[in-house]
C-alpha cells in the first residue's frame, strides 16, 4: 500500500469515529453540542490521530483498537485549538478556513465546548471496548494523554508562551516551550498508538518516545515557518499572527536559515530512532518527512 493511500484509509477512519463519538446535533444541550461538533469536524489535517494509527502499526495493533486513542487525542487537540483562540489567549477570528468557535457560537459556548470535549477524549479511553485489553497498557494510554495535556505538556508551554510575549527568548527556552506546548501531544500520539500493541517491546517504546519527541519539535518549527513563509488560504488560519503577537518563534529567535536546518536535523533525527524498527516503520519515516515539508 502506498503512503498515500495509506493515510487516506485512516484519515476516513477517524473521521467516521469521530462523527460517532461526537454527540449528535439535535441532542440537548443542542447549541453546546453544535459547537463541539463545529470544533471537532471543521477540517484539520488529523495528524495526531493519523500518527496513533501509524505507530499502532508499526507493532502490530488492530485498528479496531486504535480507534479511541486516535479519536481521543483528536477532541484534545480540537480543545486546544478553541481555547487557544480565545479572546484571552490569542484572540483569533480564522481557524480551519472559517471562523473560530468563539466567533461562531460566542466565547462562553466556547469555553464549555472545549472542556466538554476534553472530559469526553477521557471518557472515550476509559469506556472504549476495542481497546487493548491489558489493563496498564490502558492506564499507560490515559497516562500519556493526560500528561502531555496538563503543565508538564500543552498547558505548560501554553503559560511559557502567554509570559514570553514582547520578551527576549534563547533558543533552548523556546525548543522547551514548542516542545510542552506541541511537541508533547504529538509524542503521545506516537506512545499512545504503541501502547496498543500486544506486549510493546520496551526498546520499540523507547525508539517511538524518541520519534516522537523529535517530529514533535518539527512540527512546531514548521507551523513557525509557515507564519512566515505560508499562505492564509491554504493554511486556513491568519500569516503572520504570531509575528504581529511579538510571540518567540523560531525563525524570530534564530533566523530562517536555522529554523529550516533545525526542522531537517529533526527529521532526519526521528528517521534514525526508527532503524531498529526495520521496514514496518517506513510509513512514519514518510510521515515525519511529511510533517518538515507540509504547506499546511
Ligand atoms: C488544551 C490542555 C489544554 C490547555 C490549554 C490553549 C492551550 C492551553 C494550549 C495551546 C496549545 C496549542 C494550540 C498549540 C498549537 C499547536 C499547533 C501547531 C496547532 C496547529 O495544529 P495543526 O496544524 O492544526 O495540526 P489542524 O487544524 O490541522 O488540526
């Protein structure tokens, strides 16, 4: 099977999982289950789901079992992006190519829809059936996805990132920083994915941690990169914004130059933690070059 055709037969499966995880429209609260669905089904490129799917794979896991990890990384991420958007935090009107949640359903539905899709991404991994039956791999998924949630994750990098604006920032403090804030949902992913193998062998844990960590820097990089060098319309959210914040990025902290040859390092960093993976890890070596050369 091609990368491609790969990708596109578990973008579709997690974009059916989600429409039934989701709960339905028409249900009450009707306005609150609106905006979460609008948070959630509005696009994105899916890579946190796409990258459990890929890892799962790698050692083996069903899909059946992938499923609720990949869905539940998803609705944290879909939280993270509204309550980022939010008037208290970055105050952005375009997410996905149409209006954040708070334009779209005000800023108090927004709040609620995205601790509601939170507690449901906890929800889903402690009800799923399909999951990997072993009941501390099951606790290492919930693990994985809350830490790299909280301070020692998104919402650590979050504060360093709130504090840091209009401020001088050295390159170690922001690799720190992307690390929390992006990094440490996307190392999940990868863990989480893992943690549904039967058995995982620790050495292929400690090669996907390591993958992770490295495509997670990446992909923050190139998400600085993009403010610069990317396109409103194919990016779906304003160029620029982060400039026009004085937020630290890479390209504002070390130069163009650097944050290019640093997303290559990364990458090339990352393909080499899946050696001993051997082939059934070529799909992640063309995900991780995916994510240092995407336009979006
Ligand atoms: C949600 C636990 C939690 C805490 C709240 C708001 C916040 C603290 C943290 C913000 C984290 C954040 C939004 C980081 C930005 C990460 C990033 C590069 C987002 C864009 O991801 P893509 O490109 O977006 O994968 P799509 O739309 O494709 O899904």
């Amino acid at each position: 099977m091609t990368f491609r055709s790969r990708l596109a037969k578990h973008l579709a499966r997690v974009e059916a999982v989600l429409e039934t995880v989701l709960p339905p429209e028409g249900r009450a609260p009707e306005r609150l289950h609106a905006a979460m669905r609008y948070a959630v089904l509005g696009g994105g490129k899916r890579v946190r789901p796409l990258l459990v799917y890929l890892a799962g794979e790698v050692l083996g896991a069903p899909l059946e079992r992938l499923d609720a990890p990949a869905a539940a990384v998803e609705l944290i991420h879909a939280y993270s992006l509204v309550h980022d958007d939010l008037p208290a935090m970055d105050d952005d009107d375009l997410r996905r190519g149409r209006p954040t949640c708070h334009r779209a359903f005000g800023e108090a539905t927004a709040i609620l829809a995205g601790d509601a899709l939170q507690v449901l991404a906890f929800e889903l991994l402690t009800t799923d059936s399909k999951m990997v039956s072993d009941d501390h791999q099951r606790m290492a998924i919930a693990r994985e996805l809350a830490t790299a949630s909280g301070t020692a994750g998104m919402a650590g990098g979050q504060a360093i990132d709130l504090s840091a604006q209009g401020r001088q920032m050295d390159v170690d403090t922001l690799e720190t920083m992307h690390s929390l804030k992006t990094g440490a949902l996307i190392r999940a992913s990868v863990l989480m994915g893992a943690w549904s193998a039967d058995k995982p062998p620790p050495e292929a844990v400690w090669a996907l941690s390591e993958f992770g960590s490295a495509i997670g820097l990446a992909f923050q990089i190139q998400d600085d990169i993009l403010d610069v060098e990317g396109d409103t319309d194919t990016l779906g959210k304003t160029v620029g914004a982060d400039s026009a914040r004085q937020k630290p990025t890479y390209p504002s902290v070390a130069g163009m130059e650097a944050a290019k040859g640093r997303a290559a390092e990364l990458c090339e960093i990352a393909i080499a933690a899946l050696s001993a993976l051997g082939s059934p890890a070529y799909p992640l070596r063309d995900m991780a070059r995916y994510i240092v050369h995407r336009e979006s």
